[in-house]
C-alpha cells in the first residue's frame, strides 16, 4: 500500500502528456508536439567529446557529493561574473538537475507544517515538492503574471517563497523593483527566497537580475538555482546547482550524501566544458523569432487572451472564451484529439482558465500546429 504521502502528489503531467503524444506519433498519427519543455537544439559538440573523454579517461568512479571542485569553481565564477553573487565552492551543491536542486532547497529549509509561498501560475513541480517536505505550498495568484507583491501575506509559519524568472509557464520577466521590494520583505520577515533562475538566459529585451546580488542581507535568505539542462541544450544529463550560505549549503550536501551521492562525474566534466563559453546567441535569437510566431499566430484566434512572452520558451494563452462548457482538461484533449496537438492544460501550473504551449519546435511546426487549432475550433 502506498503512503498517503505518495497517494497525494501529481505526477508531471507535462511528462504524462508528452509520452501520450509520442505514444500516437509512434503510432503513425502527426503530432505537432507543444507539450514538453525541451530545446530541440543539440547538445554542442564540444560538450559531447569532453563526455567521452572523461569515459576515456576513466573519470567513472564515485565524484565528491557537492561536486567535483572545478565545476563548483566554474559555478564561482559564472554567478560572480554574470549574477554579481559572490560565493566559495563551499557554498555550491551540484545536484541531478535544478529540479533535484530545488528538492534539496526545500528538504534544507522547510520543517513539517512550514507554508511555503508559490507565486502561480507556478512550475507545477514546485508544489508537489513542498508537499513531499511535509509543508504546504500556499499558493498566491498573480493575474497579470508579474510579482504579486500586494498580495503576499507572510504568516508565522511561512518559511520561504519561490520566485522564477524569467517564468514556465508565463515567460514573464520580473523587474528589478519588484525583485528589490521582494527582497526587503524577506529581510523584514526573515525568511528564505528559493530563486529558480534556469531560464536567465533564455530572454529577449529585459534584463536578468538576481535577485541574491542586491545586499548581503538578502543574500543570505537566498537560494539560487540554475542548471544546464535549457541554456545548453543539455536536459538528459541532469546537471544543476544550488548556490547558498554556508549552513545551507552544508545542509543541502548532507541530504545528497544520503539520496544519490555525487552526480554523474561524466556530466560533471561535460558541464565543466559547457561553462567555458557562453550558452549560444543563436539558440536565443531562434526562441525569439518563434515567440514572435506563435505570440502573432495565437493572437488572431478570436477569444484567445494572450500576453507577450519575455523570456524562457512558454506561452500561456487564456482560453476561457472558447471551453463552451468543457473544462480545460477536456478542451486540451478535444485538441489532441482533433488538432493533433499537444498543449498542457493549465491546473499543472495553477490555473484552470490558460493553456500552456512550449515554442522549443521549428517555426514550421508552430505555424502548422497553430492553424490547426484554428481550424479545428471554427
Ligand atoms: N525549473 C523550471 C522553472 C523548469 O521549467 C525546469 C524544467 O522544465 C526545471 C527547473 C528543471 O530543470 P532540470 O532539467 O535542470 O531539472
């Protein structure tokens, strides 16, 4: 028998929706998939020969938990030159993936019955791992998708909040103002910002801020998290890192000795190779010129709302005009069904009146898949 613990999270319905897509295509049906959040760029070469050189090289044994102590300097130097956030290898955790990062965060922070603020829409992972901490997300809306500073209510249990820009599922852009006043609300308050950052580099005419970098203060409270997997095309090798004052960092380690040990040491020097330059110009300049696409295509729906997206590679449409009694779900599989589509039904990620639509396919495929849904909605 499962625990209750296990009975009450939801899978990842972006990974159930995906599969099912590729499962029909596999099938022989076209599918034109919107689901799943991946770059369909490669992987750079560069990355894959320093894979095959650590096998070569025998780098296949047992790596440092936190790390291996060239990446968590390479993680230094990028935070200190990029994110203005000064740390020691000390303070870096590399985990499997930010997701796992994230996980460790909160296993960190976050004792049972602890509230743990969500800004929705939000990444649905991140309320199903604040309940597999034993604390409850509490879940703040923000209807214009910028930070819902008005609307953040600290209580004695609240522990932390977790903020993602640029943002899945919106790819809206938080203001240096709003991150600023956010940053002194946790100071006030004491309490921990969980900064998922994985799409910084995936924005086109804002500017990133870290939110970490504005005092020690805040620093201090703060947990940055980045990772390979979306700047570098690099999602199967589940590289991503935490960056946190000492204890934290300490705290986090400690709970990745007793879960997996150190990550793959082969992705390990992969990431080392990939940290050397910049993620490519050209992956960012291809996003924007999809975004335009689908932003211009969607918008000449009649009944579809939609805002501009300003970063990561998501676009998250109001459909409510166009349900006709249906609920979101049942919307979401009669384009499936009959657009041969696959979208994910906005309640992942906290509400029921949006769908969302990953842009990381060919500008063909867009323009393809969107005047399907358009047509099968006439
Ligand atoms: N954070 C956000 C907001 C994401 O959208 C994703 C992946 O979809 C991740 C983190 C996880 O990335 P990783 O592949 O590094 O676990």
């Amino acid at each position: 028998m499962v625990s209750r613990l296990a009975a009450s999270i939801a899978p990842s319905e972006t990974f159930a929706i995906d599969q099912k897509a590729k499962q029909l295509a596999a099938q022989g049906r076209s599918i034109i998939n919107f689901s799943i959040g991946e770059p369909d760029f490669q992987t750079p070469e560069r990355v894959k020969e320093a894979t095959i050189t650590a096998v070569k090289g025998n780098r296949t044994k047992y790596a440092p938990v936190a790390g291996i102590q060239e990446l968590k300097q390479a993680v230094c130097d990028k935070l200190v030159q990029e994110n203005k956030l000064e740390y020691q290898p000390e303070n870096i955790v590399v985990s499997n993936g930010a997701k796992q990062s994230l996980y460790n965060a909160l296993l960190a922070i976050a004792n049972s019955g602890d509230e743990i603020i969500v800004i929705a829409p939000y990444w649905s992972t991140y309320a199903e791992q604040v309940k597999l901490c034993r604390a409850k997300p509490v879940i703040v809306q923000s209807n214009d998708f910028s930070l819902p500073l008005g609307e953040i209510k600290i209580s004695k249990r609240t522990k932390a909040i977790i903020i993602n820009s640029p943002n899945n599922p919106t790819g809206a852009v938080y203001s240096k103002k709003q991150l600023e006043e956010l940053g002194e609300l946790a100071v006030k308050h004491q309490i921990h910002i969980i900064s998922d950052e994985i799409y910084e580099k995936i924005i086109y005419d804002e500017q990133h801020y870290s939110i970490g970098s504005f005092s020690e203060d805040i620093k201090k409270l703060t947990i940055t998290i980045n990772g390979l997997s979306k700047s570098y095309a690099m999602t199967g090798y589940r590289v991503g890192y935490a960056a946190a004052a000492k204890e934290l960092a300490q705290a986090m380690q400690k709970i990745q000795s007793q879960t997996t040990s150190g990550i793959n040491t082969m992705a390990q020097y992969a990431a080392l190779e990939a940290m050397k330059t910049p993620p490519s110009k050209d992956m960012v300049a291809e996003f924007r010129k999809r975004r335009d696409i689908i932003y211009a295509h969607l918008k000449q729906i009649d009944g579809i709302a939609v805002d501009l997206p300003k970063g990561a590679f998501y676009i998250f449409p109001d459909v409510s005009k166009l349900l006709s009694g249906r609920t979101i779900q049942e919307f979401s599989e009669y384009l499936l069904e009959k657009a041969n589509i696959a979208v994910v039904p906005g309640p992942a990620f906290g509400r029921t009146a949006n769908i969302r639509f990953s842009y990381a396919l060919a500008a063909e495929k867009i323009e393809e898949g969107i005047s399907r849904m358009q047509e099968a909605l006439k």
